[in-house]
C-alpha cells in the first residue's frame, strides 16, 4: 500500500523565515519613524521660516513709518511751538519724532505704524546670562502727553531661539554704515537713512538624519523717514 508524503516547513525552515521577517519589518518600522521625525523637523522649519518672515515684515513696515506724520504734514499754526516759534514734536502727540535710539540690538521710535495715531515702537533683543539662543520682541504704547523717557510698553510679539546679537545696522544717505549706539545726544541719528535687520534663528529639533538644527537667516533693509524735531 502506498503512503501519501506530506510536505511542509521544517523548524530551521520556519526560523529562518521568522528570522528574515523580522529583519524586513524593523527595517520598515525605522523607516516609518526616520520619516515621521523628518517630517516633524520639516514641518518645524517652515513655522519657523513662516514666523520669522512675519516678524520681519512687521519690523520692516514698522520702520518704514518712522517719522510719519511729519512737521510737514501740519499747519504749524495748529502745533504746540517752541522757542522762536518752531514746534516741538516731544510737545505734539500727533507728529512723530522719528528715531529715538538706534543699537545693535534695540531701536525705538515713533510713528504711526497702524492708523491710529502715533505711537512709540519699541524692538529689542533680550540676552539671557549665558548666550543666546535669545528672544526679539516688539512692543507699543500710544505717544504719551510727555517728554522721554517714555513708559516701558508690555510686549507681545517675538520670535525665540535667535542666535545673532548684531539685529540693527545703520546707513547714511551715502550708503556708508553710521556708527551705532545712535541717540538724541550722540547726534548722529539725522544721518540715518536706512535700517539693516539681521535674523539668524535655529529650530529646536535636530534633523534625525544629520543631527543638525536646521537653521533661517533672513536680511532686510528698511527706509526711513527720519524726521528730528525734536
């Protein structure tokens, strides 16, 4: 009487089947996570460029109203006047003194940035102890009724982890770099033309591939309409 042989898997067939499967799906699985965490850091890159171009922007709008409105946009009869008649704009909370102080890490003016009236714009670099990573922030207050210093306004707009310190450059007409700290009793504020900002900010997460932050420098420059009647 003949026998049917039976066919199937050994053991050592089995184990090295389990073996191989094992070695295909953790490959897939790191795979699965080298792109999710790639992603993250993707996704982290573009709010971080997404947010340092706004704040730029808004730097860059801000500036550019710097001075605005001016003298010249007034009757003088209708301005508070000074000594031989000339109005004081620290005396009139409708014209804009234009550049306060300029550094390489702060500037402060006035001017209507937002169609409200004038106000006093304040951007500066907060440097912790140790180093940067550091935070920029900006910060308004409606021109007050008085002469500087003015009240220190609350800030609520910022960009975190930025690493350069060198935020402000200053220009003359020329294109020539004026010498910074700028302010009323250094006098060379009527020469500044132009404002230069620097953005040097790196990501929180490094890419798992490389281990490097990624990182977004954005430059830009700013006209001004430096008015000083103060």
């Amino acid at each position: 009487m003949k026998t049917k042989r039976q066919c199937g898997f050994s053991l050592l067939e089995l184990m090295v089947s389990l073996a191989i499967l094992s070695i295909v799906m953790g490959v897939i699985v790191e795979g699965i996570n080298t792109t999710q965490a790639r992603n993250a850091v993707e996704t982290n890159k573009l709010d971080l460029t997404q947010e340092t171009r706004e704040f730029m922007d808004q730097i860059v709008n801000d500036i550019d109203q710097a001075g605005f409105p001016g003298l010249n946009m007034f009757d003088p009869a209708t301005l508070n006047p000074a000594a031989g008649g000339n109005p004081i704009c620290t005396q009139n909370n409708n014209l804009s003194c234009g550049l306060i102080s300029v550094s390489a890490t702060a500037i402060q003016f006035e001017g209507d940035v937002d169609g409200t009236g004038v106000s006093e714009v304040y951007i500066q670099l907060n440097q912790p102890p140790g180093g940067c990573p550091c935070t920029i922030q900006r910060g308004t207050i409606a021109k007050p009724n008085t002469t500087p210093p003015y009240p220190v306004p609350l800030f609520y707009t910022q960009v975190d982890h930025v690493m350069n310190t060198t935020i402000f450059t200053a220009y003359a007409s020329d294109g020539s770099q004026v010498t910074l700290p700028a302010n009323q009793a250094s006098g060379n504020l009527k020469n500044i033309t132009a404002i230069g900002i620097t953005l040097y900010v790196k990501s929180t997460q490094a890419d798992p591939k490389t281990g490097q932050y990624p990182t977004v420098t954005m430059v830009s420059t700013a006209k001004i309409n430096n008015i000083q009647s103060m």
